[in-house]
C-alpha cells in the first residue's frame, strides 16, 4: 500500500479528491490528512492574493469571512469521509502550531512514501518560497507534490 501525508487547509472538494485518489491508478492508498487552517496571522498575505488573482470583493472582506469559517474539525471530518468514500484509507490530524515539525514527523512515523501539499494559491508565499510544499521539501525526504485545490 502507498502511504500519503496529505497537507490541507480546507475541506476537499469532490474535484480534490478525485484527483489524490487517482493519482496512483490502480494502486491502493492510504492517506493521513494534516489539516492546518490559516488563521488570523495570513490575513494579510491572503488579501494580497486574492488581489493578485483579481477576487477583490473576496479582500475586502477577508476579516468577515474568517468569522463564518466551518471549524477546522468538522472539514477534517468531511475530508476523511470524502476519502474513505472514494475507497481509501483515511486518517487525520488538526495542526494547530509547527506544522512541518509535525509533518516530518508523521513522515516518519508512517514511513510514507510522498506528501501531496493542496492549497489555494499563495502567490506571495510561492514568490519567497515559504509555502508548505518550498518549505516540506528541505525536511521531510520524500517527494513533495504541490497541488492547487479546487474552488467548491
């Protein structure tokens, strides 16, 4: 069985799943789910691309959106129920601090084969090389794939 340590932000969308699922073809895989929402902290940086990716009501209202955000468990929740639906196996963590300790650790742990990092774009992260994926691939060793997630 192929081991995956899947990164997230947010719950996946059923494009999202198709895609970690298939990735492999026909070889089975597991998947262990770190989901680490952004917070209060990447308002800023998450104003900036959604302006560079020409959502501009979407920067404007950043701050309200954060406050109507579904609980970080209850994405997590979903994710793994849309993964064992989809006919893998699924489990997950919430990350609330250090996520690529973390995620380095769980690499380990689980002797897994690649991490697959799917987020929104985050343009300015990319731009300094400081997004989860630029970051994941100087600590974990083994393949990291960066994925953008689909819009729900």
């Amino acid at each position: 069985m192929f081991t995956t340590v899947l990164m997230i932000e947010k719950a996946l969308s059923d494009a999202d799943v198709e895609l970690v699922t298939n990735l492999h073809g026909e070889e089975q895989v597991s998947f262990v789910v770190l989901m680490q929402p952004r917070g209060r902290q990447d308002e800023l940086l998450r104003a900036l691309d959604d302006v560079a990716l020409g959502r501009l009501e979407e920067a404007v209202h950043e701050r309200e959106e954060d406050s109507t955000a579904t609980p970080a468990d209850q994405a997590l929740e979903h994710t793994v129920a849309q993964l064992r639906a989809a006919g893998s196996e699924a489990v997950g963590h919430v990350v609330a601090d250090n996520p690529l300790g973390i995620l380095r650790t769980v690499v380990e742990d689980t002797k897994a084969d690649e991490v697959i990092v799917l987020t929104s774009p985050h343009f300015v992260e990319e731009f300094f090389h400081r997004d989860w994926a630029s970051r994941a691939r100087h600590k974990v060793g083994v393949p990291v794939l960066k994925l953008f997630a689909h819009d729900v």
